[in-house]
C-alpha cells in the first residue's frame, strides 16, 4: 500500500493564531462570570496599591516635570546606545569596558561633527548677523515692490477690503510688519526652561552609565518582583512601548540627518541655479530644518520659514524656488524614508498628530511636542493590544499584536 501523503505545512499566521487562542485569560477578567459571561475581577489590594503608586508617581512627575525633563532624554540616550553595548557584551567584554567604549566611540564621532560643521556654521550665522540690515532692507524693498503691484491690479472692491482686512493684521500701528506666532508658543515656551535644569544635564552621562550597566539586573529584578500570571502581559505592554519608541528614537535620528543633508544639497543646487543667496547659508539652514525634523508636521513648515524670508530678500522667483526646495525634501522624507525608516511603528493621522503635538506642548512644552507623536502612537497600540487581549473570539488579531512584538509561539 502507498503511504499516505504528508499534510503539507501549517500556515504560520494558523499557527500564531492557534497559539494566541490557548493563551490563558488575563489576570484582570473572571472567566466564570454570572451566567457564563466575562467579566473583570474585583480590585484586590495589591492591584489597588499599584493603582494609587501608579498615579502618585504621575503627580509627582508632573509638578516636577523641569526637572524630569533632563532623565527623559536620558532614557532616549539609553535606547540609542544599548544596541552596541548589548553588541559588545555579547562578544565577551564585561558590560563597564562595554560602556566606556561606546562612550568613546560618541564622544569621538561628536567631536569629529563639530569639527566638520561647527566652524562653518559659526560663521553662517556670523555672516547672518552681520548681513541682517542689509536683509532686512532689500526684504523691505521687495515689499514695496509687492505692494505697488498691488496696488495696479484691477480687482473688485469688495475683495480688495478682504485682502486689505487681512494684511493689517500682520502690520503694527508704526507701518512694520508683524506675524503673530503665537499659536507657536505653547510649543517653545519649554524650551527657556530648560536653562534652569542645566545641572541635570550635566549628571545626565552618569545617570545613563547606571542604566546601561545594571540593565541586565533591573529587568530580572523587576520581572521576579511581578505575579507569574501578570508577567505575560506586563512584557506584551512593555515590548509595545519599547518597539513604538526604539523605532522612533532611531527613526529620527536618521531622518533629522537625511533631511539636512538633503536640504544642504538642494540649497547648493539652488545657489548655482537661481541665486547665491541659497548657498551664502546653506549649513544654517540645513542644521535648522535637521533639527526642526524632531517636530512632525509644525517643524518642517517652521524650518522653511527663514529660507522663503531669505529668499524674499531678492525677488518672488527665489521664494517659488524656496517652496519647490522644501517641499520636494518632505515629499521625498513623507512618501519614502518614513516608511521604510518607521514603518507603522509611529503611523498616525495628521489631523491626530497636530492634535496631539498642541496638546503635548501645552503640557510639556518643547519636549512635550517633540515627544507627542511616540507617547500617542505607543498609546494606540497598548490600546489596541488591550482590546484585542479582551476579545477570546479574534486570536489572529491578537496574534498579529504580539507578532509585531515579537511574541509568538514557544514564548512564556
């Protein structure tokens, strides 16, 4: 007799959706509820505990958020440099020697780039403040220009007193232009506040150096110190955040370089092509719209501003050619670095990431802003983990969380 044909392979999404359904239900739902249903399990006290820590420590944060600031950024630093040191240990170095190396090495590539970039653009920005009368003049000449062209067009009266209406909002009673920024200002205001939090910057480098050393123990520390029925979601949470905000961090590091980069090239050529305007302070403007970049949506637009005022200064074909300039970069960044660099790890409306960017600002100023787009989206998708942990009938959704996590068969 022939032997029977060998079934072919399981799917691995059945798979991971076939394990996702054996999971035992969450430590927080009581799967013999009144008549068979699901329900939560009534609040212990050691969950209570948790709960009143949990929003005491919130407080705490809050009232002292100038001086937490510093650490926050400490703990992207600690995302940024523990990929090497973990790199380094796993090659026999004790994780000390691993440390000093990696300080090394940044301190190092620091240097070497202000080596490169520095002087330039010291003297850019000299250069600027010695060239800004004269800027300041030829921008007031082209206004001039503006308005006597205005004023010859043939339009109706009623659109006139529309225009009219609108551009004496921008000028002051003396005649000078003004632009009221000031929807802005929930966004910069953290960014003075920050001078007066300058020695947590300073113990920083140590701060990270603890982190980065004793990672190994604090995580087994923390992870004995949970219930064995929380851990798999505690981890699950955990990895979600980590995943949301370990591509972010990387994210925008290579973005805030690429699009100077980009910028740099692109004034360079428009220098060469339309006027040396461009190239008189390219640096300054590229190191502007690399830094902007940590600002989604607001700070691409902010970093334009100065380029199209430069290029105000010499005729409306410089400041066509700004826009044309800035807006290709960020067509280039938005439709192919973001998603190769991010991929959905941060993927957000933008009517929600403007929304959450004002918000973020309002309640933490600059850093705030800068740090709304991963809190919102590491949010959704705790969120979204949450609900689809609570619905028993949708294993392959929840299969799909937790493979974005690296979850799956064969974890605990």
């Amino acid at each position: 007799m022939d032997e029977p044909a060998e079934s072919p392979p399981e799917d691995a999404a059945d798979r991971a959706a076939e394990w996702a359904a054996t999971l035992p239900p969450p430590p927080w739902v009581d799967t013999f509820g009144t008549g068979g249903h699901r329900r939560f399990t009534p609040l212990s006290p050691r969950v209570a505990v948790l709960i009143a820590a949990g929003v005491l420590l919130a407080v705490l944060l809050m009232i002292a958020q100038d001086s937490v600031r510093p650490f926050i950024i400490g703990l992207l630093f600690v995302y940024l440099l523990d990929p090497p040191v973990r790199w380094l240990a796993r090659h026999g170095l004790r994780r000390s020697i691993a440390i000093l190396i990696v300080y090394a090495g940044t301190i190092v590539l620091v240097v070497e780039l202000l080596v490169v970039t520095l002087a330039p653009l010291i003297n850019e920005l000299l250069r600027f403040i010695a060239d800004f009368p004269t800027l300041a003049a030829d921008l007031d000449k082209q206004i001039q220009k503006l308005s006597e062209l205005y004023a010859r067009l043939e339009i109706p009266p009623a659109i006139r007193d529309w225009i009219d209406s609108i551009l004496a909002g921008f000028r002051q009673p003396g005649g000078a232009v003004s632009i009221d920024l000031s929807f802005l200002l929930p966004v910069l205001t953290g960014a003075g506040s920050l001078i007066g939090v300058v020695f947590g910057y300073l113990i920083l480098p140590v701060w990270v150096a603890y982190l980065l050393n004793d990672r190994v123990v604090l995580v087994s520390q923390f992870d004995r110190a949970l219930p064995a029925s929380w851990r798999f979601d505690v981890w699950a949470v955990i990895r979600t955040i980590e995943r949301v905000f370990g591509q972010w961090v990387r994210g925008q590091l290579i973005l805030g370089i690429a699009v100077g980069v980009f910028t740099f090239v692109g004034l360079i050529i428009a220098s060469q092509l339309v006027d040396p305007i461009f190239g008189r302070y390219a640096i300054l403007l590229s190191v502007i719209a690399g830094l902007l970049e940590l600002i989604p949506i607001i700070g691409p637009i902010i970093s334009a501003v100065p380029a199209v005022l430069l290029a105000a200064t010499v005729g409306p074909g410089t400041v066509v050619a700004a826009l044309v300039l800035y807006t290709l970069v960020q067509q280039v960044e938005n439709n192919f670095l973001v998603p190769k660099i991010q991929g959905d790890a941060t993927d957000l409306h933008p009517s929600l990431v403007m929304f959450a960017i004002l918000v973020g600002g309002s309640l933490a100023g600059l850093l705030g802003a800068i740090l709304a787009l991963p809190m919102t989206a590491a949010f959704r998708d705790v969120v979204r983990y949450l609900f689809r942990r609570l619905s028993p009938d949708e294993p392959e959704a929840l299969a799909v969380s937790l493979a974005k996590i690296g979850m799956g068969p064969g974890d605990g």
